[in-house]
C-alpha cells in the first residue's frame, strides 16, 4: 500500500467553500492573481503524470483555452456519455473505483484530481482522495457551487502544512489519516 | 465609523465547512483537544465585553453547561420568541440592524457573534460583521450544519494573519474590506 500513487485533489475555493458561482464563473479567484506567483501550482504539475476530471469541469477549461493545459500527462475525463479518446484525453464512463485503483496499482507519479466538486464528492464518498491541497481565497462568494456536497462519510485529515501568501490565499494541505 | 466598535465572528468548522453535525454534535472539535492550548480563545473573549448568538444555538450551548459562560458580558439572545431577560442576558426579537448599529456606537469593547448559521447568515446579509476569526478543524464532517449560507452577496476580505497549531487546526483571521 505504501508504494501505491497517490490521488491528489488541488483545488481552489472561497473562504465560504465554492469552487464558482452558480454561472460558472471563475472571476473571484482573480482577487489573488499576481504576475510570478502561480501558489505552486506548476511545482505540482511537475510531480504530475496523470490527471483525472470530471466533464463539466473539462468543458469548462475548454471555454477558456484552446489546447487543453495537460496535453502531456495520462488524463481521464469522468463522463456518463462514452465519446472516443482524443490524443492523451480518455473520455471515461465506467465505474470510478476500478480506475482510480487500476491507475494507483500502475507505477508512476501523482494523479491529479482537477475537480469539479461533483467527481470530488464521489470520490471522497469511494475514500480515494489520498491527499487534499485547498487555496483558500480571502473572497465570501455568497453563493455558488459548493465544493464539499453533504452526504459523504466523516473523515479525519492530518495537516501537512499551512501557508499564507501576500494576497491573502491561505494554502492548506491535508493527507487522510 | 473608524471608532466603532467592531463585530467578531469566532468560531470553529470542519474543513468542509461544517459546525456541528445534523443533530448538533460538537464531538469533531475533540480531534483539536489538548490541554493547555485554547487556541486564543480566552486572549480573544478577554477583549471582548458583549456576546452575541442565536436563540439555538444559546440552548445548545445550555445543555452543555451550567451556567452561561459569558455571565460576565451584555448577552443578547436572537430569537423570534420575546422573552424576558435573565441577569444580563436579553433575549432580543426586535431588528437585528438596529441592534447591531446601537451597540456599534456604543463605548465599548469587541461585540462577540458566538454563532449560530442561522444568525451569521443573516449578519453577513446585512453586512455587519467586520472580522471573521474561523479556526478549521482537520476534518472532514461529510454533512452537518454549515457555517455559511447561500444566498449572500459577494464580500472581498483582507487576511490578517493565519497559523496553524500542532493539533492540525488552521486558524485564519479576516477583516471586511
């Protein structure tokens, strides 16, 4: 078990805990957006070879970019309507707890769980998030689409640090215990 | 304005936003039990000399003790039921604006929001609490009571400090921009 690969959520959300509004909109995250400062996000994706998300969240990233920012890792994408791959990108639609463990059982480097908060909430429910790593940003959203939906198992989590940055972002990363 | 008292929320989540389950169980806040650590809690309620909280959540807290624990502040109880008051507790059904901006240009020391959901809801509504000091707990609860509400508008914080204590609990400390 110590070897397996580790699945790791790396997300961001509002102190009031939403990943973004009901329209999807991602606008309050730029309250903390400066030039040289990425809250070591690519530090992360380097120790990244995988990626898994769900479809809304994919669609969503598509809005905003032309080629998708994982085009060089092993990424599936969680959907209930199967469609073809498309070069590294796996449209999957099978069942989640075969495939996050088939990816942990293989060797290789950190799976990266991009959200959104309804693949988050399935997989916590499974117990497959092996690591949690939050920027929380210093914004009450007032409403929005929560990260954390109710109905999952209570889980105690070890602090693995805490950081503060210049813009008010507090990173905190948890391991489950 | 500048020489108004300040209103301070205090309180403790779980990770996933929680403060107390369903069925107003505080037992997750033992995971951050240790003797000797109050986290800043006495340092803060000594600067404090008048408490607010919610109807529910003055009885929760009455199950649990003796005697109040603020006996020595000016308490106002938020209910929708008038009551007579009890030593220096009131309990208060008028308007919660009025309230707040009476006791806001009063001489004074901190005003203390004890919580609950219900009454935190609708303060940041009305947009009169100007500090958020919110200690995460290391867990995650799965459901319960959550801290924050929908159906607030959007408030852009600035953090003042944040640290995290050995037991895993993060505490963060805000202020209204």
């Amino acid at each position: 078990m110590q070897n397996q690969r580790k699945l790791v959520l790396y997300i961001a959300m509002s102190l009031d805990g939403y990943i973004a509004t009901k329209g999807d909109d991602l606008s309050f995250l730029s309250v903390v957006e400066k030039e040289g400062e990425d809250y070591g996000y690519q530090a992360f994706t380097d120790t990244v070879d995988t990626v898994i998300l769900g479809r809304k969240t994919y669609d969503k990233v598509m809005t905003l970019v032309d080629t998708f920012p994982h085009v060089d890792k092993e990424t599936y994408v969680i959907t209930r309507t199967p469609k073809p791959s498309a070069g590294k990108i796996q449209f999957y639609s099978g069942d989640l707890k075969d495939l996050v463990f088939g990816l942990k059982n293989k060797p290789g480097r950190l799976i990266f769980c991009d959200g959104g908060a309804e693949l988050v909430t399935e997989l916590l429910k499974l117990d497959l998030i092996d690591e949690l790593i939050i920027s929380v940003i210093p914004v009450l959203l007032g409403d929005g689409i929560s990260l954390f939906n109710p109905g999952r198992p209570e889980r105690k989590l070890k602090l693995l640090s805490s950081k503060a940055y210049e813009s008010g972002l507090v990173q905190v990363h948890y391991v489950k215990m």
